[in-house]
C-alpha cells in the first residue's frame, strides 16, 4: 500500500503503519496525489487487488479518506465515519466542489455529539464513488479509458472491505464505533457482520438489515433516469465529452421526495407558489415545491457522477444482512457482539422504524447488547442529517456509556 | 427501612447507598436490587426510565438490559448510557435465545400485559432466574373498599380509574401462587410488603399474607432441570 498526501504538510496520518509511538495529528489536511483529481485530504493507494463480491478482483485502487482529531496512544478512540448515498469524506469540512459545510457539522467539532477533542474520526469515501476513492469514473488500467460501465458492480460488504484496509494501515485493531445513517447504517452493520472483533460499538441510525423491494424500487426509477438520458451514451460519456446531467438530476429529484416526509415537505412549501401570485397554465415551477426539487437535481449534477449514481444505488439494492447468512439475521450477528445502538425516525419511510424493529430482534436472537431509540420527527429520512435534539442526546448518551465501558477515560496521550 | 433478619433474600450485602441512588430508588426496586448478584446478566423488562438498571450498573457492575414501551422512558434510558430497546413484554420475549440472561426482572408490570401466563413462561425460559413483583389484590385496603364502597378500588399502587387503568389483569398472591404452580415456576423466595413498601415475612401460600401485603415479590425459577442458584 502506497499512501499519499501532498499540499506542504509533512505527511501525516497515513504512516501510523510504522505504529509510531507519538499521536498523530491531523488537523490540517493534505492535498492527495491523483492525478486529475485535486480533492483536499489523503488518499491510500492500494496495489493489492480487492476480491469483490461479484468475482472480480479490483486493484490497484485508491480509497480517499478525511480524518478529524487525533488517535490516542492505544488507538482505541477512532471512530469510523460511513456517509450515505450521496456523501462523501467530507463530513466535516466544506466540500471542495460546492463549499457547503460537512454533511455531518450537526454532529462533528470540538465538544460536539462526535468530539474531536475525544475522538480520532476517520471517514473514506466508499469505493465506487467520485470523490477520490476509486469509481466509475476513474481511468481503467487496461483501456487507459474511463472505467464506465466496465467497473465492477460493488457491494456494501466491498466498500467495508475497502475502509478495513484504511483501518488497518492506521494501525487501527478496534474501531470505538461504527456510525453512519441510511447506507453509513448498512456499511456499519456490515462491519459489525464482517469484522465483529474490530468493532467496540456500531451506531447504524435510519438503516434496515437488507433493502426493501419499495427502495429498490425508487432506486430503479432514478437508474432508468440517468440511462435515458441521451447524454448518457451507454455509459461512456465522460469519453465523449458529454454528461446526463439532466438524468441525473431527475434520479436526485425523485430521490430527495423519499428523504423527506409529506408533514415536512407541507410545512415547508404547502401549496405555495413560487415568486408569482397565480399559477401560469404552464409548465414552469409553479410551486415552491416544484422550484426547491429543481434546484436539489441542478446542484447535485455539479458534485456528482452519473454512473457512481448508478453502481452505488446498486450497491444499496444488494444489500441483505441475513442473505448472506443462509437466511438468518441472527447468524449475520454470530460471534462477540459489538454494543448496537439503534435508531430510527418516526416519520421516515423509507427506511421505517419497522426495519429498525427487526433489526433489533435478530440481535435480541442472540442477546447482543442492544439499544433501540425511535425518535419523534417529521422530518422523514434525512432527519439523521439535521438538527435534531433527540438524536444528539441519544448518541451523546450512547458513546459516552461505551466509553467508560471501552476505558476511554483518557483521551489524550 | 428495617430488614428483618427472617427475610432469606440478600444473599448480597446491599451496596453502601450512594449520593442520591438509594433515595431515589423506589423501595420495591431497591428489594429487587438486592436480590441481584454483582455482574449477572439482567433484562428488566418494563424498566421505566431504567432507574433500577442505572442502579445495578452503577452499584454491581451488572450487565444491564432493559425493554420499555414508552419511547420517552427508552429515550431517557439511551440517553443516559444504559441499554435499553422499545419494545413490549408480550410481543417482544420471543426473539431472545434462552438463558440469555441470569435474572429477568419484571417489576409492576405483569398485570399490564396482555397475556401474564405466556410471559411468565417466557421469563423462566429467557432468564435463569425471574424476579416479578405486582400489586396484589387480595390487599385488605382493596377488599374494604370493594365491599363497602362497591366502586372499583383506586389506590396508591393502582391510581387509575377503571376506565383508563393499564391494569388489566389484576391478581391476588395467591393466584399468582396458584399459577406458578400451574405453570410449574419453582418459588425460590417471596417477599410480602406493607402499604408503605416495607418488607415483612410471611408465608405467601398462607390467607394472612394475602391480605396483609400491598404488593408481592418473587423470585421464581424454571421447571427445566435448570440448576437452581
């Protein structure tokens, strides 16, 4: 494994392998060394080929990842970040596309939820994606071309096997937590699954155990968005100059509706027009609604790729816990359990407080340490990523108990 | 609160009451907590805002899990550290393996559930031991305002009205006694308390315990050559 971090900084965190002796501190984030992506943060060449759920072997890849804090001496205060969908490793710095703040600020700081005076977090964008780590959109090895169509499909388990190895090259043995929201809540679940010994505590929040046919559902709808995009050109248009930008805000738009809930999307719009008193007998956003969806699909083009879109919304339809396990939930959670905390909104539809439920009853099957807080919402799915009181004192209570449980009383070297 | 030299319950000698713990603790649960090893495994079911548990963890290092139905006691169990699952007692027993815990506690809330016998089973199956204290019927209090009153009695223990009590099956100890029996719970040890929850002994098969106590303990265990601690 080769590790990169350019941008003056002497590098940093990725030499832990050598285990130094001396904290790591990376508070100041190097730039990689990809060429044609420029993203701050550092970046883990791999050269070693990934095995992937579908046979093929992936690599030599690059998993991009941002840290946040410092690892103690023991290396027992990381936590692993997972984001979702559309996220990426920046959940807690603004985004080096659009400059919007992290997604996960709500959570992430000094003496916040997730405390960066007490904890080393660590969170890499999942293979597949278009930040960095290696996707779609990369160049192929063997065309010299964009990958395209001819990446690998990817699973959840593949992007957990790919965040194992940044684990490991930062002399990581057990991560204090696992946590992330709706496909951050299957990556660590699939930690938990995979690698229960590497795991003190696993916070999935807005998750389910395998994506229902309703998910996957939406999911096509947006696939088969961006594919009929004529932009799309089978896949190659980064080749031909050309992206589906309107498919793919389309997939985004019909995305975001199943993020929110109709109480959160009332509230907020109503039937409210949009800068005029009347409707137009047009086709023009009349509504408020209709312009806030609009101006969601535009501003995604800019910071996302179509086909990422297309082999991570895959990645998520795949995913079923007790599949993998003859069938059984409770054999996926086979052997010493982590400390489960899990939590779901009231009014969130897409992944419902029922996911959640039978999620907590695998564990219960075999009598994991298990937590399970729904918390009163309207603000639908994305409630995981916005100010919610509840779910901070929840988790605030949660990882403090682990703490002390874990020994963490002492967080600086 | 006097402890009588009779009672054949602590087995551990209580831990020095701390700060404002032991005040706190409602007097039936501070029974219950006695009657609890240092570091078992215990799922309180019906744990409130998990005083008992946060007690237990605080006191005896014990491995503390509790079910509630409301979310804000669950929400206030998660948030102050403890592991604590939304669920309820009649639906939500069967998914634990069993043995999965050295003591179940069930404290103030078998005559809430919709079917008592089923969970019973369930917690002499989950747990090793179970340890259940309701309000017993059969109280004299209860009794006298019945006979004299003809009402529905309301009192300390059961404050609701009829028409909005979540206690909907009411029993006396001997019925309970009656249904161990049927059920084939071993009684291990059983605790009567007074109407200001202090303890007393007697024998809990007997007519004057029936109708002296406000409210049962039991320590019960199950029927399936389990060793009996």
């Amino acid at each position: 494994m080769r590790s990169a971090a350019s941008g003056g900084a002497p590098p940093t965190a990725p030499v832990v392998r050598t285990l130094a002796p001396s904290p790591v501190s990376i508070l100041t984030a190097p730039r990689p060394q990809r060429p044609g992506h420029d993203w701050p943060g550092h970046s883990l060449a791999i050269d070693e080929p990934l095995r992937l759920d579908c046979g093929v072997e992936l690599g030599p890849f690059t998993v991009a990842y941002q840290t946040y804090g410092t690892l103690n001496r023991e290396r027992s205060n990381a936590i692993l970040v997972c984001h979702a969908l559309t996220g990426d490793q920046y959940c807690a710095d603004p985004h080096p596309i659009t400059g919007h703040p992290g997604w996960w600020t709500t959570l992430i700081g000094p003496g916040g939820v997730l405390d960066t005076e007490r904890y080393f977090l660590i969170c890499a964008n999942v293979i597949g994606g278009c930040m960095g780590t290696t996707g779609p959109r990369d160049t192929n090895p063997a065309t010299g071309d964009a990958w395209a169509l001819d990446f690998p499909v990817i699973t959840i388990r593949d992007m957990v096997r790919a965040q194992k190895l940044v684990v490991d090259h930062l002399g990581i043995e057990q991560l204090f937590c696992v946590i992330g929201g709706s496909m951050g809540a299957m990556q660590a679940l699939q930690w938990a699954s995979s690698y229960p010994d590497s795991v003190f505590a696993a916070v999935p929040i807005a998750g389910a155990a395998r994506h229902s046919a309703q998910n996957i559902a939406f999911h096509e709808v947006g696939r088969q968005a961006i594919m009929a995009d004529p932009d799309w050109c089978g896949g190659r248009y980064l080749s031909l100059g050309r992206n589906p930008s309107r498919g793919l805000a389309v997939a985004r738009m019909a995305a975001h509706i199943t993020y929110l809930s109709e109480a959160a999307l009332h509230r907020k719009f109503g039937r409210n027009l949009q800068d005029r008193n009347a409707v137009t007998y047009g086709f023009d956003a009349d509504f408020q609604v209709e312009s806030y969806l609009r101006h969601q699909g535009s501003t995604f083009v800019d910071r996302f790729d179509a086909n990422s879109y297309l082999y991570i919304t895959r990645a998520m339809d795949y995913f079923d816990l007790a599949a993998e396990h003859g069938g059984s939930l409770p054999a996926a959670f086979a052997g010493n359990q982590p400390r489960f905390c899990i939590v779901s909104f009231t009014s969130d539809w897409l992944f419902p407080t029922a996911e959640s439920r039978a999620l907590v009853h695998g564990l219960n099957a075999v009598a994991a340490n298990v937590s399970f807080v729904e918390i009163e919402t309207d603000k639908g799915h994305d409630a995981f990523l916005l100010h919610e009181p509840e779910l901070f004192d929840t988790l605030r209570g949660f990882l403090t108990g682990c703490a002390e449980h874990r020994g963490l009383t002492r967080f600086w070297p | 609160m006097s402890r009588s030299a009779a009672l054949p319950l602590a087995s551990v000698p209580a831990a020095p009451p701390t700060a404002a713990s032991d005040s706190e603790l409602r007097r039936d649960l501070r029974l219950i907590a006695e009657m609890i090893e240092p570091s078992a495994r215990v799922l309180d079911i019906g744990c409130g805002d998990g005083a008992l548990l946060a007690y237990l963890a605080r006191t005896k290092g014990v491995d503390a899990r509790g079910i509630e139905l409301s979310q804000s006691g669950v929400n206030a169990g998660v948030r102050h550290g403890l592991s604590v699952i939304q669920g309820d007692a009649d639906r939500d027993l069967a998914a634990f393996p069993d043995d999965a815990f050295d003591v179940v506690v069930l404290s103030q809330t078998l005559q809430a559930t919709r079917h008592p016998r089923q969970v019973l089973e369930e917690l002499l199956r989950i747990g090793r031991r179970a340890i259940v204290s309701f309000p017993n019927f059969g109280f004299w209090h209860i009794r006298l305002s019945l006979l004299l009153r003809g009402r529905m009695p309301v009192t300390e223990l059961l404050d609701h009205p009829w028409y909005e009590t979540p206690n909907i099956h009411l029993c006396t100890i001997r019925d309970f006694v009656a249904l161990c029996d049927e059920i084939g719970a071993a009684i291990e040890r059983s605790l009567t308390l007074d109407r200001h929850g202090r303890p007393f002994f007697l024998d809990p098969r007997g007519s004057l315990a029936n109708l002296l106590a406000e409210q049962g303990v039991f320590v019960l265990s199950g029927k399936r050559g389990k060793p009996r601690s």
